[in-house]
C-alpha cells in the first residue's frame, strides 16, 4: 500500500497538477439536489402557522376538518396568524404532513441505493427532479389536507433518494485531495436551502413559497444535464474509455490519469470479484465496520439534541431577553449554521474527519448540559436573569459546532467509508437509519419535553454526545488524503 501511494505521488510529480475548476462544478451541480431538499426539509416552519387554526376557539364553529368565523352568512376561514385561508388542517392533519417526509424518504433511500448501482449516478439524480416536481405542483394547487400529505410523501422519496445519489456522485468524482471539501458541499447546500426557505418564508403566502421552490427541480436537470457519469461506474461497466475520457474532463487535460485510474480499476476488479450481497457485507471485516461507522455517525448526528435545540430556539433567545420575532430567530440561527458549514468545507482536509467530529461531541455536550441545568434553575424558581445571555451563547456555539462536525462529516464520509460494490446498497441502508432516526426524534422529543421537562431532554442528549467520543476516537478512522483501498485497508485492520 506505501508503495502504491508512492507510485502515486511520483506519478503526479512527473504529469502535470489537475484543475479542480471542473469537479468544483460537478459537485455544486449535483449539490442542487440538496437545495431542494432544504426547501422541502425547512417548508413546514413557515408554512404551517398558516395552515393551522388559532389556538383561542371560542366563539368559533368547529367542524371536523376545519374552524370557520361567521362573517354574515359566508363563512370565513382564519389561521392561527389571524389571517384569512383557503383551507386549514387539524391537529392530525398537521402530523401527518410534517412526519410522512420522514415515511417517504425511509422508503425510497435503499431503493435508491440499488437504483444507483444498476442505471448509474447521474440518471438516478436526474429521475429524482421528478417526485420532486410533483411535491410542489400538489402543493401550489393543493385544495386540502389529502394533497399536501401526497405532496410530502412525493417530497420524503425524492429527499432520500438524493441523500444517498448526490454524496455518492460527489465523493467518486472528486480527486483525494479535495474530496472532503467537496463532500461537505451536500450539508452546505442543505443549510442554504433551509436558509433560503426561512427567509422567503417569513414574509410570504405559503403558496407564493412553494411557487419560487418549483424553479429548482428544472434547474437541477438544466444544470446537471451536462455533467458526466463518475469514472468508477463507468469502469464497472466496462467502459473504461468513457472513464478516462470523464476523469480527463474532471482532472484536467495536463493530468497524468494512470496512477489514479488504475487504482480505480483495481478497486472495481475487486468488486467484481465480490459477491455484493447482504451477507457477504457482514462477514467481510471491512465493509462490516464501515457499517458500523456510517450507522454510527448517523445515529449521533439524530441523538446530539440538534433538533430539541432547534425547536427550542425561540425560548433560549427569550431567556436571553430578546424580542426577536421567531422568523427573525430561525434566520439568525440558518446563517450561523450556512456559515459555519461553510467553514468546514475549507477546514476538512487541513484539521482531518476525527478532530472536527470529536469537537462536536464535546462542545455539544457540553453546551447541551449548561443548557440543561440553566433550565432547571428556571424551573426550581431560582433567579437566572442575570445569566440571560447563557443559553444565547451555548445555542450559537451548538450550532456552529454541529455545523463544523455532525452536520456534514457523516453524509461525506458515507461516500469514503463504503467500497465499490456495497457503496450503493450500504448508502441506502445508511440513509433509511438516518430518516428512521429523525422520525423517533421528532416524534418522541414534544413527548419526552412533556414527561420529564426540557432540562432533562438536554442532559438526555448530552450524555449520548459523551458516549459519542469514546465512539468516533475508537472507532472511526481518519480518512483525510486516502484513496478507498486504504480506507478498506484500515477498516479491515491493516495498517497503512
């Protein structure tokens, strides 16, 4: 292995250096997926106040599908801001609409990942435009509750189709060198979409909202239209001609390739000599505890309390004070995370995968428990208004460490950590772990905050995050500036 890392350095010494202008492109191209996705992801924050009836019945004419206001003899139907609706949804509707993403996205995220191996990268993130034009047509000309429940069903498809398709396609066309910067793009053009979405959202109708999403499933197939398959699927289907023909466009015309295509040929070779199946995965070292880590590092970005910080936000910033309106709050908090994600795209191969996740262990943990206690100080009744600025600071600190680390690292290192022939296979499973995680959090945090308060929510979750650094210093390794038969090498327990 250190005389094939050799031969690759020398390689590069004697060939001209590549251009990176070009997979730069790539990667941001098919980093417009996870705008989307952030669209889609962010759409019920400020959209459903919008949808839902105020909270103050009285003197109001309950049906079971919506709450109207007598106005003379028209009925007239108000949300929970005071404004008139088309149409409203009750408390049941509203659940539905918010959690059957995660539903969708579990559903089509292995799927994709099989899709992925069989058709190629780029087709699959292509097809995907689809379900996600459908979301937004059933949302712009949604007449009830029954559309908008179809319409996030289309949206969950289409977002965990994307989260296994762009991270793969990113990671395989990026040279080593670059390949964490690139891979955290699908993060960072999340956030910018949530970000997007927040701002958008704040002064506009829902359907005016929805209306300025539908323009980026067709610049997706505008602007990917023109980008190559990856080198690695080509080479799988034998079509190495295409592949170098591909890696010439990505790494430059003065790129001396062979060093680098023939280690991707090896790694292809391998795989065909593999069977790719479930079993096979788990009884091969390698790809066992690249699962291990991938389902892992999921697990921990779910149960690091981003989303009980999230959804909190509001509280912490009125203990510190402030009369922030809670749209103007959601965007504080969206640039702060679209620029410290940003952050980390520039950070990640100078400060390595390991450092930056175990940062986020610790300071997360840490501002989780500050967080937990100031709130229970509240809560015995003691006097915590002079330390008003606290839970401000741990929440601007979380974010920007969760943005630094586990928001990012785990969906780039999923591309790093898999081999050739279960990359889309593990992807998917990975991806389906992911969004189940999202669904239990989501659905069982407003329970938890109701059983045993939001302090001890905090502590929950910090002690998972305590758990986690023993997890990513044990167990994760270090995958800065390796090719993928290093990193097999490594996870099978060779030293490289």
């Amino acid at each position: 292995m250190e005389k094939q890392t050799m031969h690759m350095l020398s390689v590069q010494e004697r060939g001209g250096e590549t251009r990176k202008a070009n997979q730069y492109i790539a990667a941001v191209a098919a980093a417009i997926g996870a705008v989307i996705a952030g669209t889609i992801l962010a759409w019920t924050s400020p959209a459903l106040p919008q949808l839902e009836p105020p909270k103050n019945t009285t003197a109001l004419n309950m049906t079971a599908t919506n709450i109207t206001i007598v106005n003379g003899s028209a009925p007239v139907l108000i949300n929970s801001l005071g404004q008139p609706a088309d149409f409203l949804l009750d408390t049941k509707d509203s659940s539905l609409v918010s959690s059957i993403l995660a539903i969708g996205a579990a559903l089509s995220a292995l799927p994709a990942g099989v899709v992925v191996q069989r058709i190629g990268r780029r087709p699959t993130i292509l097809l995907l435009a689809v379900p996600f034009m459908i979301n937004w047509l059933l949302t712009i000309f949604a007449n009830g509750a029954g559309m908008l429940i179809a319409a996030r069903f289309f949206a969950g498809i289409a977002t965990g189709g994307i989260c296994v398709t762009a991270p793969m396609y990113i990671g395989e066309i990026a040279e080593t060198s670059i390949r964490g910067s690139l891979g955290a793009f699908f993060q960072l053009f999340l956030t910018v979409g949530i970000l997007g979405t927040f701002v958008i959202g704040g002064w506009t109708h829902w359907r005016t909202l929805s209306i300025i999403s539908a323009v980026l499933p067709p610049l997706l197939i505008a602007v990917f239209w023109w980008m190559p398959e990856t080198p690695q699927y080509l080479l799988s289907k034998n079509r190495r001609r295409d592949a170098e023909k591909v890696l010439r466009w990505l790494r430059g015309p003065d790129a001396d390739l062979t060093a680098e295509l023939a280690d991707m040929q090896k790694d292809v070779d391998d795989a065909a000599r593999q069977r790719a199946g479930m079993l096979s995965m788990l009884t091969n070292k390698a790809s066992r505890m690249a699962l291990v880590c991938g389902l892992g590092l999921m697990f921990f970005q779910q149960f690091s309390g981003i989303n009980a910080v999230i959804f909190y936000t509001n509280n912490i910033f009125q203990s510190a004070g402030s009369n922030i309106p809670p749209a103007i709050a959601t965007i504080i908090v969206g640039v702060v995370q679209t620029i410290a994600t940003y952050v980390s795209s520039l950070l990640v191969e100078k400060a390595g995968r390991r450092l930056l996740l175990l940062q986020s262990c610790i300071i997360m943990g840490l501002c989780l428990i500050i967080l937990g206690t100031y709130f229970k100080l509240q809560a015995s009744g003691a006097s915590v208004a002079s330390f008003g600025w606290l839970p401000l600071v741990c929440l601007v600190l979380f974010i920007i460490s969760f943005s630094l680390g586990f928001g990012p690292i785990p969906w780039m290192m999923m591309a790093e950590l898999f081999s050739v022939e279960f990359r889309g296979s593990a992807s998917g499973i990975t991806v389906v772990a992911n969004w189940c995680l999202v669904f239990i959090v989501t659905l069982c945090f407003p329970l938890m905050k109701d059983a045993i308060g939001i302090y001890s929510c905090f502590w929950f979750f910090a002690a998972f995050m305590i758990i986690c650094i023993f997890f990513v210093f044990f167990l994760i390794p270090e995958t800065k500036g390796k090719t993928v038969s290093q990193i097999q090498a490594i996870l099978g327990g060779k030293r490289v």
